[in-house]
C-alpha cells in the first residue's frame, strides 16, 4: 500500500491530473497510492506495497468539498464528516472516545515530522491531539526528504496516523518504524513482524493496523504450491490470537488482481495478497463514500474504485476459515477477502497535512485501503474501550453480526451493483449480504461498537 512518489506541485488542470493519476496507478502497488498532481512532474519510480493515493498534493489550506469537485472534480472529506459518515458523534457525546485503548501503526521509515503533523491536522479541525509514542525497529536510516523510497513512506505514516486519530481521539498511537522498506515476497516484512511479536509479548497495543502487502504469488516456493514462506510469518499474528490483539491489513488497490514480483505490472488473473489474507487478520476493504458538506450521505455508499479499486477475492494459499462458512456460498473453499469496508476512493479522499518534504508542505487529498485500515482501527479501539477489555480477533464476531440483525448490530451493506473490477481482471459486485468487493459492507459506528463490544469475550 504504499509508493514512492514526487511530492511536488499541484494539479495544473483536471485533465492532467487524471492522466497522471492513471499513468501512476499503473505502477502503484497495494493499498495506497501518492500521486504527484502536476503536468510538469516526472514520472518516477514505484516502490512496491506501499503508500496511499494522493490526487492533490501541497495546499495551504483543505477546501471544501464543493470546492474540491469544483476544482479537481473529485470530493475530498474532512475528518469532521468521517464523524458525521460514520455515526461517531454520538459516541463521543458518551465518552467513548478510544480513551485507555492503544493503536499501534507499523510503517518502513516513519516520518520525522509526524507529531508536529498530527498537531497541525488536529488544530485544523478542531481535534485534540495526542502523542505519538515512536518505536524504532532496527537500525532505521536518518530520514533523507531526496529519497523516494522514504518519502513515499512517510506519506503512509501521516496517512495512517491522522486517520487512526480522527476516529479514536483519545486512543494512544505507537508508531513502529522498521529499517527495511517492505516490498513484494519478504522483504521487509520479516523486520515488521518480528516488531510487531515483540510489542504483543510485551503488552504494547490493543489493535494493529497495517497498510502493506504483498501478493501470495510473489513468495518464495509460491509456484510450487510451498506456502512455508507465509507460514513462517504468520507468529506475530498467531502471538496476538493468543494475546486478544486485533490485527487488521488493507485488502489491496488493485481490485481483484494486484502486483507482480518487481512492481511492474499486474498479474492478469486473479490474486490476492497477505497479510491481508491470512485468517488471523481482518481484512479492510474499501468504498466510496458520497457526502455533502455537512457529512451527510447523499447517496449509498458504493465501491472504491476509480483510480485503483478495493481489493477483494479469494486467497489461493489460505483454505476456508470457519467464520466464513456462513457465507461458503459466495467464497468457496478458501479465505475471501475482505471483510469489511472503509472509506478508500480517492474521488472522496481524505485531507491530511504533512511537512516531511520541505519542498511541499501543505494539505494533500489521500484514498486507497491503506486509508481504511487505521479508520477501521479507531473503530476498533472504540469498542475496545466500550468492553472495557480488548475485543482481540474480531473476525468471528463480524460475521455473526452481519448475519443475525445486521442493520441493528451496525453492519451496512454496500449492495449498490458497483464492483472491483480492475486493470482488464474481472471482480466481484456489491450485493446484497457478503461480497468479495466490501466484505459485509461497513459500520454505522454508534450501533456497531457497542455490538462489537458486547460480542467478545471478557479479558
């Protein structure tokens, strides 16, 4: 979910800003994607899985979204309307803010100036801040703003960060910072999960948000029908089973295909990607959210996917886990994905303030999955706070909510006959009940977390 990308300019006219929104989502690997909007920027190298989408980059101040269709003709939220979107007010009127409760992002590199970032987006808006406790894992380089690779990541942290914060205000966010750049097959993700294994043991974090990936079919010994190399990964996420940590993963930007080993280009079948879609994890798809000023839905939500798409579809190293034997209907004998969707479309993408690149500092408009997991994770620390203890792995309790009195446990069905269909392979379509384009469909907060809460186990 994340890419490496120029940070420089701002859209010099619609058109232009779409060709080259296309023109780099043709190398954009997973969950995010970060555009530069000019006609005079370069192209320049994709970095695979990483970062989120940015349509707009480097203004002085966030516009309106009346003015954002006016002037790029995409919408563009504030987190004030994410609250109204999502149903959240009315939670915080009751005090369940996320207090006591601790989001922990894992992202290559960091960004050095995320605190002074985050109090920039909180004043904006109106928010409280909070502090970001930062974990360096490894010998994690000095940051260098010249470096692609780098900024493409820091990008992903101001992302992941500030969503997670505008749904659980009062949540404590650890940033973990890895030194290695995680890429498609292992690279990286070693060091992440070795990082997030030694928070778990140590009681760091009720939930873990991740907005990385890498196709199953670029791991050693995938072609070969040896999934060991997954296998080998899956202790951290085995850890916080134990540990009743939530894990949660962006399903992907590439609809129902994504990246090849180098980045390059997509695979032209269907394939899907982990950590996403291990059983362990919840997987966070993506929407389109259609909002006015005032957050308030104009239209029902329906797919992300306009410059990317959510990703969703059946996993070919993870067999059927029984939370989804409900719905073994629709995903067959193995693991789908995703299972639950949050806001992703860059046409309806979020504000967010960065100051990593002197050379553009400013407000950018973001989308991609690797927006949704750490909203989807204020989610979570919501209702953890709600329990009074962590709801751990929520997959079971997903599906056994959606299926019993949906609307009245909070899970909105996103069944508008949008779909995910993306890069030339054919997806999946929004229906009635589950989906391999949104999962179950996404939450109407003041309902679902209480249900959540109420759904898990004491801890």
């Amino acid at each position: 979910m994340h890419i490496a990308r120029n940070r420089r300019g701002l859209a010099a006219s619609t058109a232009a800003t779409a060709t080259l929104a296309v023109a780099a989502l043709a190398t954009a690997p997973l969950a995010g994607v970060s555009t530069a909007a000019s006609a005079a920027v370069p192209a320049t190298k994709a970095v695979p899985a990483i970062a989120g989408h940015a349509l707009v980059r480097d203004v002085p101040s966030p516009l309106t979204s009346e003015q954002c269709e006016a002037k790029w003709q995409i919408a563009c939220y504030t987190p004030l309307q994410y609250r109204t979107a999502y149903n959240l007010n009315s939670l915080y009127k009751k005090g369940i803010t996320g207090k006591g409760r601790t989001i922990v992002i894992v992202d290559s590199f960091g960004s050095p100036t995320i605190q002074h970032d985050l109090d920039v987006y909180s004043k904006q808006f109106g928010l409280r801040s909070t502090k970001v406790n930062v974990v360096k894992w490894g010998d994690v380089p000095v940051f260098d703003p010249k470096n692609a690779d780098m900024t493409g990541w820091a990008g992903e942290t101001t992302l992941d960060v500030e969503m997670a914060h505008a749904v659980a205000p009062d949540a404590k966010i650890v940033l973990v910072e890895t030194a290695v750049a995680e890429t498609e097959g292992v690279t990286g993700l070693p060091e992440m999960m070795s990082a997030e294994k030694h928070l778990i043991d140590h009681g760091v974090g009720d939930v873990i948000t991740q907005s990385f990936g890498a196709t199953e079919n670029t791991f050693p010994g995938f072609d070969q029908g040896d999934f060991s190399s997954i296998q080998k990964l899956r202790y951290a996420f085995q850890d916080a089973n134990r540990k009743h940590v939530t894990v949660l993963a962006s399903s992907g930007d590439g609809g129902a295909t994504d990246y090849n080993l180098d980045g390059t280009a997509f695979y032209d079948k269907p394939v899907n990607s982990w950590p996403s879609s291990d059983p362990l994890v919840t997987s966070i798809g993506g929407t389109q959210l259609h909002l006015n000023d005032k957050g308030e839905r104009v239209t029902p939500d329906s797919v992300y996917n306009d410059y990317g798409a959510g990703g969703g579809g059946q996993s070919h190293v993870f067999s059927r886990p029984s939370f989804q034997n409900g719905v073994k209907n629709v995903v067959g004998t193995q693991r789908a994905t995703p299972d639950v969707s949050m806001a992703a479309a860059v046409n309806g993408g979020a504000w967010t303030y960065s100051s990593y690149d002197p050379t553009a500092i400013g407000w950018d408009v973001y989308g991609g999955t690797s927006e949704a997991s750490p909203l989807f994770s204020g989610i979570v620390a919501l209702a953890d706070q709600a329990a009074g203890h962590r709801v751990g792995n929520i997959n079971e309790a997903l599906y056994t909510l959606a299926r019993h009195d949906a609307k009245s446990n909070g899970i909105v069905d996103v069944n508008d006959g949008t779909n995910n269909t993306y890069a030339g392979v054919t997806g999946y379509t929004a229906v009635n009940g589950y989906d391999m384009a949104t999962g179950v469909g996404t939450v109407d907060a003041l309902r679902f977390v209480p249900a959540l809460a109420k759904a898990s186990w004491k801890r």
